[in-house]
C-alpha cells in the first residue's frame, strides 16, 4: 500500500468546511474525514464507552482528548484502503498535534493545511441558521457557539499559525458564495495536481 496522504482543512466553526470538503471529494476524489462527524457517530454509537463525554465535550465546545478522535480517524483511513484524504477540523489544538505527530505522522504524510478564513460573526451566523433550520446538532447554539468560537481562538488560531510558519498553509476566501469559494479552492487542488 502506498502511504496514505492528508489535507488537513482548518478554520472557524462554520467557515464551511464540511461544505467545500464535499465538492473537492467530487471533483478531485479524496476521502472526507471530519473529526467531528466521526466523533458524532461515535457518540451514537450504543453503549459505546465515549458517548457522554465525547456529548460533553462538544456541547461545551471543548477538545476531545486526542487519543479518542486519532484513533477514530486512523481506522477510518485503514478501513478505507484508500490514498488521498481530506482530514475536517482537525488538528485543532497542541494536544492534537502532538497526538497526531506522535502517532498517526508516522504512517501518513501530511501534504498541506487548507485553511477557510472567516469572520466569526459570519460563521456564527452561519451556524445559528443552521441550528434554527433544524440540524440537530446539540452545539448549534449561542451559548454553545461561543465556546467554541473562544476554542477556535485559544486552541486552533495557534496552530494554524504553527503549520503557517512552516510554509503549509493554503488560505481561501471563506466569506464569498459557495461556488466562489469552490472555485477558489479548486486553483489550489488544480495547481498541486493531486
Ligand atoms: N455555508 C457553508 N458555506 C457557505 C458559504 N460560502 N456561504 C454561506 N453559507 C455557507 O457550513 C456551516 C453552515 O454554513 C452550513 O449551514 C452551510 O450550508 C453554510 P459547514 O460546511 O458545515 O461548515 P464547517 O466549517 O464544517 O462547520 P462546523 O460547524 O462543522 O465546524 P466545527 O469546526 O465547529 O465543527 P466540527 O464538527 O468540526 O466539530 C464540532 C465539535 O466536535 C468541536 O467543537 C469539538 O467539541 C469536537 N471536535 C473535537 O473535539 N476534536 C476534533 O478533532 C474535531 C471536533
Ligand atoms: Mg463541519
């Protein structure tokens, strides 16, 4: 098996990750990893031994420790025997990092981090929309999103700024239409060609 690469796709909560994350796997054929969402099935899992806390943690908009969301997005990448992935809100903070370094880095080569800038009134607003168009997610509200955005801040800006000074950062435009940001998006997967 060739060693699997990864995109790791940052930005505020609500800059439209998940959103973009689904048209680059259309157009360029990568897997879709959101930590979240795996996190989220995990929860939902019955009588799985994290549900409460993973339930906790992101109704409280803090961290998952990052044993719990590295193993989950390793067996994902096992199970799915496949090469190219699109990592969604992950690394997120030191803790992540270092997990991540520590353990995954090692089978799996990081080619760059896509970053969704935002304001975080707009992906507040987007997110309090979403919440109030019936998503269900137990975080997709002010006081939730609050938190989380004083996370993004303290926890994530950080380590933006790290990989940033490592040169891996590719920023797009989050503010614009959907398709806009796509278009964006799609200079940066047209350019490095993979
Ligand atoms: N929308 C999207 N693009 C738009 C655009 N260009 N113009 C207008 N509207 C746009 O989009 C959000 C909403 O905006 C949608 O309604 C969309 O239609 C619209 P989405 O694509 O879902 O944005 P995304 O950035 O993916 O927002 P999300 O809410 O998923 O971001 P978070 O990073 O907060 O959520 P995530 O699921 O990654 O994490 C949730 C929680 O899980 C965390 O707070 C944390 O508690 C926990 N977590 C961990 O502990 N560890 C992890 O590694 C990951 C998560
Ligand atoms: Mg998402």
């Amino acid at each position: 098996m060739p060693t699997p690469k990864v995109v790791f796709v940052l930005g505020p909560p609500g800059a439209g990750k998940g959103t973009q994350c689904k048209n680059i796997v259309e157009k360029y054929g990568y897997v879709h990893l959101s930590a979240g969402d795996l996190l989220r099935e995990e929860r939902a899992k019955p009588g799985s031994q994290y549900g409460e806390l993973i339930e906790n943690y992101i109704r409280e908009g803090k961290i998952v420790p990052v044993e719990i969301t590295c193993s989950l997005l390793e067996k994902a990448i096992e199970d799915s025997g496949k090469e190219k992935f699109l990592i969604d809100g992950f690394p997120r903070s030191k803790n992540n990092l270092d997990g991540w370094n520590n353990t995954a880095a090692k089978r799996i080569n990081l080619s760059f981090v896509l970053y969704f800038d935002c304001p975080l009134e707009t992906c507040t607003e987007r997110c309090l929309a979403r919440g109030a168009a019936g998503s269900g997610r137990s975080d997709d509200n002010l006081e939730s999103l609050q938190k989380r955005v004083k996370t993004f801040l303290s926890e994530t800006e950080p380590i933006i700024q790290h990989y940033k000074a490592m040169d891996m950062v590719k920023t797009v435009d989050a503010t614009k239409t959907e398709n806009e940001v796509f278009e964006e998006v799609a200079k940066i997967f047209d350019e490095i060609k993979v």
